[in-house]
C-alpha cells in the first residue's frame, strides 16, 4: 500500500527532509552467501554492445539535420562584455544560429571564471561552427579575479553559509591528551576527466523538448530544464541509454543542455551541444583543492581525546562545500570533536561532485594525523585504529543499521603483516613500507525509486526502470535481482532504461546509491509479477498458491509436479503480466553508512623522489555483494582514480590570472595500465539486516576514499618522510625526505647534547 | 573524391581538406564505433589500424591513409578478443573499449602470447578513466579462451 512518509533524503552526505511517497517492504532478505545468480559473477548484459563499438552513446547520436555548435568561453577569470556583436558570426557561410546573453539564460555578460559561457553558434558541422567564432566581435574590460582561498577567508567570500560543529569539549580533551599533534595537510584540484565528455543533442518533437545527453541523472535534467524554461515537466522527455562516464560531474543538465535547447529553438533543427577535451577540463567541474589545519590528541593507550580541524575548500565561483569534515566526526569513538568548514568563493571554474566528494580529501587528513599520533604513542597504526573503533554513530547519537569495521580489520591482518617482509625488500636506493587507512561514507539509498516488470507468454522478463547505467554495471545487477527473485535463467532478463518517458521515476547513478536504492524495488516488481504467474499457474493447474514456487525457469509444487513456465506464461497469449515494485523506506533511526580499509606497500628512490605503489589490498563492508565481477571492477577503479589522485593528477591555474594550465590529457596526467599496482579485492559480504530486501549498500565511492591515506602512511612507514599535501610529485617526496632527515639530525643533536 | 579501404570494403568519398580519419569513419561512412575523446592524441579512444598497424585516427588526416587497409572494431566484431574483454569484466563505460581492442589486436597479432609487461607496454597509450585496467591485462592474457 502507498504511504506517504515524512523522511530524510541522503544524496552525498547532503541531508533533506522531504514527503515520500513509500510502499512497504514486505519480502524477507535472502539468507546470506551466494544465490543462484545474485551474489554469483555475472558478465555485463551490455558487455559485448560496447566492446564492439554497437553502442550508441550521446556523441554518436546524430539525427537527420541536426546541426553542431560552439561556444564562445571567456578566456578571463573575471571580466565584463563591453560589446558584443554576433552580426558576422551569424552571417557566416553553413551558420544556421547564433546566441548570446539575451536568448538563453547560461551565457553571461560579467564572466566569474575562466570558461564561463558567453555565447554560442549553430552549424551545418562542427569546423563551420568554430571558425564562426572567431567572427564574434567582441571587447572585455578585464578584472582582477580573487583566487587565493585564505584571502576569500578572510574577505567572507563565501558560496555557503561556514559550518560550525563540536561535540564535547575541545579544550578539556587537548588537556587530557598525552600527546598533541598539528598539522596542515593539502589537496589539489583534480578533474573528472570522464572519456566521454559533457554534451548533449536537443530537439523539438511537437511540442516536446527531446533531450539525449550524457548523464548520471535523467529526472534530475528533466526537472532542472522544465523549471528553467517554465515548461510542464511531462513536455521534457530525457534520453541516456549509454553514457561514458560521470564520476559525479554529470548530475545536472550543465550549460550545454541549454545552450542547444536555445539553438534548437532558434533554428527548428535538432542541435549537438558537446564539449571539447579543454573544455572539459576548464569548465565542466572538478574536485576542489582544500586546506586542512588539524590537532589530534590521545592518551598513552591511544584513545583519542581531542580531534580538530580547520577546512577551507576553494570551491569555485558557485559550487558546493563538500563534507571534508565528515570523516573527522564519523569514523572515530572520540568524545571531543570541532570542525569548522568554509566554502571559498573564487574567481575559479566550478567545483562539481566527485566521486565521494568531502571525504577522499579529509581522509587524506584524518588518517595521516592518525599514523603520526601512532608514530608518536609508539602504537601498531592498525591497532590505534581498534582501540577508538565506534561501536555507535556519535554525530546524531544513533545506532548503525550494519557495521563491520572490525570484521574489516581482522581481514587486513595479513596483508599488514606483510610489512616486515616488505621494509626487508628495501635497498640504498629503494626504500619499502607498508600503510593503511580506514574509510567511512555513506552509500544507503533510499526511495523514492520504482521499477516494473514485464513478462511476456515466452516467460521473458524485461526489467523496465528509468535509471541510467553510467558504466558501474547497474544494468547487469538489476537483471540479476529480477531473475534470483522470478526463478528465471539470467539470460531470459533484459533491462530497459534510460529514458524519462518510457519507464518509472529513477535515483540518479551518483551518492553509491543506485543499487541500494533501484536493487530492492527491482525485487518487488518481481515478486508482485512471481505472484500473479503462481496465481495463475494454481488455477490452471487446480492447486493452491502456496504449494507452488517458480524455479530455474519451471513452475514447480511442493509435491513434486513442475511444468515449464512458458506453459504457464503462454496462456497469455499477446498479453503480458506487469510486476511494479518500489523502494521502502530506510530503517527509522539508525545510521547507513559503508566501512573499509586499505593497505597499501610502496617503493621509493630516495634519490629521485620517484614512488611506486607495488601493492594495494582493499576490504570493503558495502552490505550484500550483488555481482562480485562488477564488484571488484568497481574497487579496482576507484582504487587506480584514487591512484592518480595521489601521484600524479593535478589542475593548475595561473596564479595571476586564474587560466587553467592544464586543459589536455598530455598536461594532466591520468593513470595508464603501466601504473597499476598489484590490486587485492575483498568484501564482508554481510547483508545489512536491517537495510531493505536485500540487504546490499552502495560501492561505488568507497574504495577511492582511504587510498591516498594509505600510500602516503606507506611512505612514512618506508622512509620516516611526513607527506601533507597532494599530488605526492617527486618535488614532494624530496621536499618530505628532506625535512625527516632535518628532524632525525636535530634528534640526534639532543641526543648527543644529553650525553 | 578519395577511396578508402575499410574492413576489407572500399569507399569512394568527398573529403574537404583537413578531414581527419576519424570524421571520415564517423561522419562519412556512420562507423561511430571509433570514439574520439581528446581530439588530440592523447588518449587512444579513437584507435584503428593501418596494415595492421595502431594509430590514433582523430590526428591522421584521411588524406594520407592512401592505400593502407583501414580496420576499425566494427572489423573486429568477432575477434576473441571481444569476448576476452567481456568475461574478463574489462570494460566499465565502454568509451574507451573500441580502442583498448583494436590496440590489443594488433599487440597479439604480433605477440599472440604476450607477457604483462608487453601488454602494458603497448597499451599504456589506451586511458581509460574507470580503470579497468587489471581487467585487460587479464583479458589480453587470456584472449585465446
């Protein structure tokens, strides 16, 4: 039955209360372990349209007419339009459209960052429309932008409200502490950098606004575009069946949804909106850089008294102040904590989500301080870690839903105790160590999401939802839960989504939230379809329901009777049975998050200040696994983003002017398959017992957020070297190897001044 | 009017000068499974051979193909190693995949046992930013099944 419910929305650790419209949760979980097929490996259903290039994706979409367009970014981090004339540029040979601040609400006359949109063309190809711009007559007066986030800081140049948090006492716990340690720890803006660029192709069906774009959410376009062109929302219809990568930065319609929704608009032709590799890396999002000054205290037997820190995320010229602090007050048992959180406004691009937005940067931190006050208490970094393990959430005082931290830490066990091993492969030049890191996140999911199921007379299922599979696999694991639950060979599932007008209301594929949230209605709309085939199997075969159950593919009775389920579904004849199912709501008071731990073996010439990371072993509590193929794809690559993260991605702009430096792949350093360590992968595999019908949580973000932490904990436990700042260049290394020898020598001249 | 050999299959088409090999497989002959995701060579989604050699198509003019026999994924469809990739869990989005294969065809046709580090010798011009890349290492192993 419908219920509306007054809850709490968690998307990213960003909490909303709204109304819900809920159904219950009536079916018991599976007993944990493996299934037939659910918890069993299972190749992607789309794997060999995309290996074979068959796939069509938003940049391959091309329908007849259909025009390109380019658009006109400011090249200045701060300036006004004087004058601006698109007379030549429209004029042009093959241009068909021409844009500016007055016909679409995107371009801006007072550009805030570099990349901004200001105006934008419309052609019979995509070199007519970039030579057109060049003929956009236009005059800035330049201004100086603000980009360094201190000074924001201290003029409240904000994007959001600065956020205050202390629980306890911090003072009284700094008293108590046997040992303080400070810092301040770095992170660098990195970009997304999704291989398929942002872009979109808009046209006008009637009086329908047609979208195809690349996204991580299609309602969210479909809302966002309506709202800001006051249309009905049923008049927007979204399109993504095959998407090339989000990360976080496709969850919104973007500038260029709008921009070829206005160009479509003034020329009657469908047009493709799409940005350039530069583009992308000026303008499309990014993970902000941040400053983080933290004190950490604990008593001799390690218990943490006091935990503090200062961030400053430089967000950009609009954005949001992601929860750098979350770690800080989540994954610890202390009593004493403060945070205190700035959104710096900067005359920067915009930040975007990125892949567990907040917590990969304040882990970095957090877990780094740890080992120092572990180095400094002379404690196992492991066992300091058990010792403050939190048995409750002590932000909001509730008890978790699952947590199987420890379960977690026993099964690092022997990769930690590879380390003496390891530090013994060290050499002269090659110094080896081994690190780790803890990681808290969220990653429950929640309704609304509703999903149907068709079943035809040939006993076929199709899955039909509007979700979007953004390349984590969703689409496989829907088709999984529906056939463990209908007791059909997976092979006989297919799932139809993508599309905002041929399916129900969807999440968005961002937050690790689309298999907690899609999974367990997927598995309701099954068991309603499973119910009306028994229904009709017990009156064609004149028995009761509940001696019949539907097994790899057979209608079966409890004595012993099986018929095909074709024979069944086939009295049907061109009708079809409808299964729907929706997503209950979360556990009434208690808190969902996800739990791990990663250790990691590194090798560094201390000469050239080169790192290696040999060996990263990662454990995961993320509920119920699903697909533990697809599962470890996703810790494998979250492991080799949080890879380049650490050692070699970094977004430069020009200090003075606030340019981005690195716009091309050959600038930005990416990881490549020679940089891939050796990569151990395993899960609790517990089912949350009281998290929905399946138990299962999300995976996609956990596994990049304890990674940098870890190497760079590897890197002190190799060579005694203090790493505070991110990417770990070879600058970097040497700069820490040679403040640890600084130290070790001023050690030994007390030492020696004592004796 | 220019002829290009694709697949095994000849093209006669109107190319404007400058046209790179890629908009003329995308654009002209409607071959999109050749992506292109930098546009300048640096990433690798848009490999295809000539001869049997891998080059990036979003930087060779098509012009200059001459004679040479294009092959692109779509004249790869049945080649094992499709399937290697698939069972192997070696593709995320899959925007990069038609590239990572076509690289990898051309490695096993020379190296049809190819150790690790040749594998990732030769393919470390392939980004791929769900990094999937201990999947293909596993594939191309293991590409004869």
């Amino acid at each position: 039955m419908a219920r509306l419910i007054r809850t709490e929305k968690e998307v990213e650790g960003r909490y909303s209360e709204q109304w819900i419209v809920v159904e219950e949760d009536v079916l018991e979980q599976w007993p944990a372990g493996p299934r037939g097929i659910v918890g069993r490996p299972a190749r992607r259903l789309d794997g060999l349209e995309r290996a074979r290039g068959q796939a069509v994706y938003t940049a391959d979409f091309s329908p007849p007419g259909m025009l390109h367009s380019a658009v006109l970014r400011s090249p200045h981090a701060r300036a006004r339009v004087k004058n601006l004339d698109l007379t030549r540029a429209r004029t042009a040979a093959g241009v068909r459209g021409a844009i500016g601040p007055e016909d679409c609400h995107v371009l801006v006359r007072e550009p805030s960052f570099q990349g901004a949109p200001v105006a934008a063309v419309a052609a019979d190809s995509a070199e007519r429309a970039k030579e057109a711009l060049e003929l956009v007559e236009i005059e800035w007066e330049v201004l100086e932008p603000l980009l360094d986030p201190d000074e924001a800081v201290r003029r409240e140049s904000f994007v959001d409200e600065p956020r205050y948090y202390t629980r306890g006492d911090i003072d009284r716990g700094l008293a108590e502490a046997d040992v303080v340690v400070e810092g301040e720890y770095r992170t660098q803006t990195v970009l997304h950098n999704a291989m398929e660029t942002h872009q979109s192709v808009c046209r006008w069906e009637g009086d329908t606004l047609e979208i195809y774009t690349s996204t991580q959410y299609i309602w969210g376009v479909r809302d966002e575009v309506a709202d800001a062109l006051a249309l009905p929302r049923d008049k927007v219809r979204v399109v993504c069946n095959f998407m090339g990568g989000g990360f976080g930065a496709k969850n919104s319609p973007g500038d260029y949804t709008f921009i070829a929704v206005a160009l479509a608009g003034q020329t009657g032709a469908p047009v493709h909106c799409a940005l350039s590799r530069r583009e992308e890396n000026v303008a499309s999002g990014n993970r902000n850089s941040t400053i983080q000054r933290l004190v950490a205290g604990a008593r001799a037997d390690g218990t943490l008294t006091a935990l503090s820190g200062e961030y400053v995320n430089a967000i950009g010229w609009y954005g949001f102040s992601g929860p750098t602090y979350g770690p800080m007050e989540m994954l610890y048992d202390c009593e004493n904590v403060r945070t205190t959180s700035y959104g710096a406004k900067l005359n920067s691009p915009p930040n975007a989500a990125f892949r567990a937005p907040g917590f990969v940067e304040g882990t970095f931190g957090l877990e780094c301080i740890l080992d120092e006050l572990a180095a400094k208490l002379d404690l196992d970094p492991l066992e300091l870690r058990r010792r403050n393990h939190a048995d409750h959430d002590l932000v909001e005082g509730r008890p978790f839903s699952s947590k199987n931290l420890l379960d977690c830490y026993e099964m690092a066990e022997p990769h930690w105790e590879r380390r003496e091993a390891v530090r013994a492969r060290s050499d002269d030049v090659w110094k080896r160590g081994v690190g780790l890191a803890s990681q808290v996140w969220y990653g429950g999911g929640g309704p609304p999401s509703y999903a149907w199921i068709r079943v035809g007379s040939d006993g076929r299922a199709a899955v039909v939802t509007a979700m979007q599979d953004i390349g984590t696999g969703t689409r496989t694991v829907m088709a999984q839960i529906a056939a463990e639950e209908l007791g059909v060979p997976l092979s006989h599932v297919r799932v139809e989504l993508g599309d905002s007008a041929r399916g129900p209301f969807a999440t968005l594929s961002a937050g690790s939230s689309t298999t907690p949230s899609m999974g367990p209605a997927v598995r309701a709309a099954a068991a309603d379809a499973k119910r009306q085939i028994i229904e009709i199997a017990a009156q064609r075969y004149e028995l009761e329901e509940r001696v019949l159950d539907i097994k790899d593919g057979e209608v079966i009775s409890a004595d012993g009777g099986s018929w095909p389920l074709e024979e069944v579904t086939g009295l049907l004849g061109d009708a079809q049975i409808l299964g729907k199912g929706a997503r209950g709501p979360n556990p009434t008071g208690m808190r969902v998050l996800t739990f791990g731990i990663q250790v990691a073996e590194v090798a560094i010439d201390i000469e050239t200040g080169e790192v290696r990371v040999e060996r990263i072993a990662a454990i995961h509590d993320v509920g119920r696994i699903i697909n533990p193929l697809g599962a470890q794809s996703q810790v494998e690559g979250g492991i080799i983003q949080g890879l380049g993260h650490t050692l070699s991605e970094e977004r430069l702009l020009d200090p003075q002017t606030g340019a981005t430096l690195t716009q091309t792949l050959d600038s930005y350093k990416l990881p490549t398959i020679a940089d891939v360590p050796e990569i151990v992968c395993e899960f609790v595999d517990k089912p949350d017992e009281h998290l929905t019908n399946l138990g299962s949580k999300g995976l996609g973000e956990p596994p990049i957020i304890p990674t940098a932490a870890a190497i760079a904990n590897a890197i002190r436990d190799a060579t005694g070297a203090e790493i505070h700042s991110l990417p770990i260049t070879r600058e970097e290394m040497l700069r820490a190897l040679r403040e640890a020898e600084e130290r070790r020598r001023a050690r030994e001249q007390v030492g020696a001044a004592q004796a | 009017m220019i002829e290009l050999s694709v697949n095994g299959q000849s093209h006669e088409l109107e190319a404007p000068v400058g046209r790179t090999l890629a908009e003329a497989l995308r654009l002209d002959l409607g071959l999109t499974g050749t992506k292109v995701a930098c546009g300048e060579g640096h990433c690798g989604a848009c490999t295809v051979q000539l001869d049997g050699v891998p080059i990036l198509s979003c930087i060779t003019l098509v012009h200059t193909v001459g004679r040479r026999q294009v092959t692109t994924i779509e004249g790869l469809a049945e080649h094992p190693l499709v399937d290697a990739f698939v069972r192997a869990d070696a593709l995320q989005c899959g925007f990069c995949t038609p590239g990572q294969i076509v690289s990898a065809a051309a490695l096993v046709e020379t190296r049809p046992e190819p150790t690790s580090d040749e594998i990732r010798h030769a393919m470390s011009g392939n980004l791929c930013r769900c990094g999937t890349y201990p999947r293909i290492e596993e594939a191309v192993l293991s590409w004869q099944g």
